[in-house]
C-alpha cells in the first residue's frame, strides 16, 4: 500500500491526491467484493482452487504493472527523489524526537482508537456476514445443517456479503472526493 502511495504521487497532481487516496484506500475493499463475487461460484470446487485461482488472477493483474509502471511519468522528475535529497542535505532529529509530538497528541489516539473500532467492527461482520446470511437463508429448511454448508448456500452468502463492501468502497471514494472540493478550513473534519 506504502508503495502504491509513493508511486501514484508522482503521477497524480497534488490537487487530486483526496481522491487518489479514496481510490488507493478503496482497493483493499473492491478487491474484497471483487473475489465473493468471482471467486464464490468455485467453491464448490474447494478451497484449494478458490485460493489457485485468486493466486493467478493476481499474478495476471501485477505483471502488467510491474513491467510497465514506472516511478514517474517519463521526462517528469521524480518528486521523492528530489524530497529525499533535499532531506538528506538537512540535518535531522532523531527518531525519538520526531516521533514523541505525534504520540502526545491525544487527537492521534482518538483517531486510533475510532479507526481500530470500525476497522473491528468491519472485520468481524465480513468474518461472520456468510455464516448469519447461511443461517437466516436456510431458517426454513427442514435438513439446516445440510443447507448451510451446501455449495449454492455458500456461493449465494458470499456473493450477497459483498454489498457490505461496495458500499464502504463508495464511502472512501466519497470522502476523497470531498477532500478535495472542500474549502481547506473544513477538511479536518473528514
């Protein structure tokens, strides 16, 4: 992610970089939503070829920019080289010192605590959304054990979880969005 970031700030203008974040911040989660809808229709096949098959997919999907994406766009200068070596010549604190302002703010560990909670939050309704979806989707069936762990019972929970995700991809890119249309004065608010 740390590299996408790096690498998309050279290509994006700085007047964009809200939106560059909500689709970076989105990619973990399209990729998430993406996969239950593809990847539900082979579990029936096991999980063992579920996983070959995500293995391949993204194989097909990197090799492409890895070949062909560079730092920078050609003839452009490579922002954080020249950040770099201008930070190299600048004597620095340490580490420590550095890092000490930041940990003392208690804004920081709101903000940690309020992302961990969601973040928490999220997790545990993907980990489980299939197993409730499974169990109110087969509550009338006369053999529930059996219809649980059917192949079309996990397939259609898995591909109906995915709405939780495509809509936390359309929150983060319309908080990007609105990171960059917003006066400066109130973008600490999102």
């Amino acid at each position: 992610w740390v590299a996408v970031v790096s690498v998309a700030t050279n290509w994006i203008p700085a007047a964009y970089l809200g939106r560059l974040m909500g689709l970076v911040s989105m990619a973990p989660q399209l990729g998430d939503a993406t996969a239950r809808l593809c990847l539900a229709h082979f579990l029936g096949h096991g999980w063992r070829a579920v996983f070959r098959i995500a293995a391949c997919v993204a194989l097909c999907l990197l090799l492409p920019v890895a070949l062909f994406v560079g730092n920078a766009p050609p003839g452009s200068e490579d922002f954080h080289s020249k950040a770099a070596h201008e930070e190299a010549q600048k004597p620095r604190p340490s580490y420590l010192q550095r890092l000490l302002p930041l940990l003392r703010n208690p804004f920081l560990w709101v903000l940690c605590l309020l992302s961990g909670s969601l973040y928490g939050t999220r997790t545990l309704f993907l980990l489980y959304s299939t197993s409730f979806l499974a169990a109110a989707y087969c509550n009338t069936a006369e053999q529930v054990d059996f219809c649980e762990s059917a192949g079309d019972t996990m397939s259609a929970t898995a591909s109906a979880s995915s709405a939780y995700t495509l809509l936390g991809c359309v929150s983060v890119l319309l908080v990007g969005v609105m990171k960059d249309k917003l006066p400066m004065r109130h973008r600490g608010a999102i």
